[in-house]
C-alpha cells in the first residue's frame, strides 16, 4: 500500500484551477522530489498532502486511511513539515527544538535525549542555547528541520528548504534528509533546484501548470525524460 496516494485531487483559487487533477502514490521509504516552474501549484500540492487545505475533490490517502477533516489531526501527528521560511520562536535553539516533545508530554530527560540527537544532525550543537532569533537564514533553517526531526514523523514535507541558503548549509540539510530517508522516513522534496533534487532524490515528478506530467526514478527523469517539457524544464529553457 502506499505512504500517501493521490487521486484526482482538484484545487482552485478565485475561479483558477491550481491543481488539475492529481494523481500520484508515494511509497513508504521513498525520497521523492516534486519539481515546477514558480507558480506551478507545489506549495497547493504540499499544504494538500499535509491536511492544511482541503482539496475540492478527489482524495488523499495516508497509510490507506483517507483524509479528512475530522482525522487531519491524528494523521498529521505523524507528519513534519518545513516551510520555506522558518518561523521561529524567541527562545534558545534547544527550545525551539524541544518545545513540539513538550506539547506531548514526553518526559524532561527523554527530550534532552532526543533534542541532542536531531540538533546533532543538522551540526547545531554549539548554538544550542542561542537565542533562535539571532540565527543566520542558514542556521534558521537547520532549526526548522530538528523541529521536525525530533518528534519522529513518518512522513517528512519539504518546502523548498534550502531556497536562498549557502552550499555549505545546502549540504548539511541534504544530509540529513538522506539520512532520514536512509531511516525509511517518506521525504517529499518540493524544490525548483533541480539540481538538489538530481542529488538526493529517488524518484523526481514535474509539476507544471496543475498537473505531473513526468514522474520517473531519478536516472531516467535526468537522462530519458518522456515528455519534452521535461527536457526543456531541466535545460532551463521552459518559458512559462
Ligand atoms: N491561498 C491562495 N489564494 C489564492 N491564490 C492562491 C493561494 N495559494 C496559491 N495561490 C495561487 O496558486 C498558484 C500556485 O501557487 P503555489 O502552489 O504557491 O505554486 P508554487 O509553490 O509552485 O510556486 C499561484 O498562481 C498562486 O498565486
Ligand atoms: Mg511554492
């Protein structure tokens, strides 16, 4: 069964269809990167999959379990999602990381355990008692991720993370997904950087106006793309 199974998931805004009926299944384990032209609907897809927005129609398939308004809570208990500009609160980084462990009632020496280990994945450590606010883009960001490390979320939604930052804080984000992968977490890439996603992705789908049309496992969607659009999406030479 897959992780998240999409079908015919529609979306419009003010009379504009965003999403034009998306079907997709991600597996569990996968590393999958969602790529488009700015304005293509990938924030839409992503806040869909993670029960933020309803769709008009079509479902959403988590673990089987559709959902649903009423269920939403439970199954994004399992979810983490980080956005592409991290907001964080005016507390140290420990904190910040810990305060999700907290709201669940999870006990002091456990969430020191546990805020060690993802603020150690993303090489934060040292600035574990800094003020988040004084964080550099970079290191903000890093945060935003152990945030979401830290609670042990099956399935891991990506909004163009790394968007802005520098190859060295690049490099330790991609880390760390491939790491969480490696864990058999489902990571859901969204990413206009194709070249992020050629390096840490499984399987890579192209979103382009409302719809995918091309999903393939890495090597093939670089290498044999069965759409054109998708040649000229990859050589930056789609005009949209
Ligand atoms: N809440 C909203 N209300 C109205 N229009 C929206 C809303 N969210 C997104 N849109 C529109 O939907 C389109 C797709 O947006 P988005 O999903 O953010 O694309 P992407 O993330 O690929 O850049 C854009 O034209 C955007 O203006
Ligand atoms: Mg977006």
């Amino acid at each position: 069964m897959a992780h998240v199974a999409l079908r015919s998931v529609r979306k419009s805004y003010s009379e504009k269809e965003i999403l034009k009926g998306i079907s997709m299944d991600i597996q569990r384990g996968e590393l999958i990167s969602i790529v488009g032209p700015s304005g293509s609907g990938k924030t839409t897809l992503l806040r869909i999959i993670d029960g933020l927005v309803p769709p008009d129609s079509g479902e959403i398939r988590i673990d089987g379990n559709r959902l649903t308004k009423e269920n939403a809570p439970t199954i994004r208990a399992r979810v983490g999602m980080v956005f592409q500009k991290p907001l964080l609160f005016d507390a140290s980084v420990y904190d910040n990381v810990a305060l999700s462990l907290k709201f669940r009632g999870v006990p002091n020496d456990l969430i020191r355990k546990k805020v060690e280990e993802a603020l150690d994945l993303v090489k934060l450590k040292d600035l574990a008692k800094r003020n988040a606010l004084t964080l550099s883009g970079g290191e903000a960001q890093r945060v935003a991720l152990a945030r979401t490390l830290v609670y042990d979320p099956d399935l891991i939604l990506l909004d163009e993370p790394t968007a802005n930052l520098d190859p060295a804080n690049v490099q330790i984000i991609e880390r760390a997904l491939t790491k969480a992968n490696v864990e058999m977490k489902t990571v859901v890439l969204v990413t206009h950087n194709i070249f992020q996603a050629r390096r840490i992705a499984k399987r890579v789908a192209l979103l382009l106006d409302g719809a995918v049309i091309e999903i393939q496992d890495t090597e093939s969607f670089f290498n044999r793309p069965l759409d054109p659009r998708t040649r000229l999406f990859i050589d930056g030479d789609l005009v949209y």
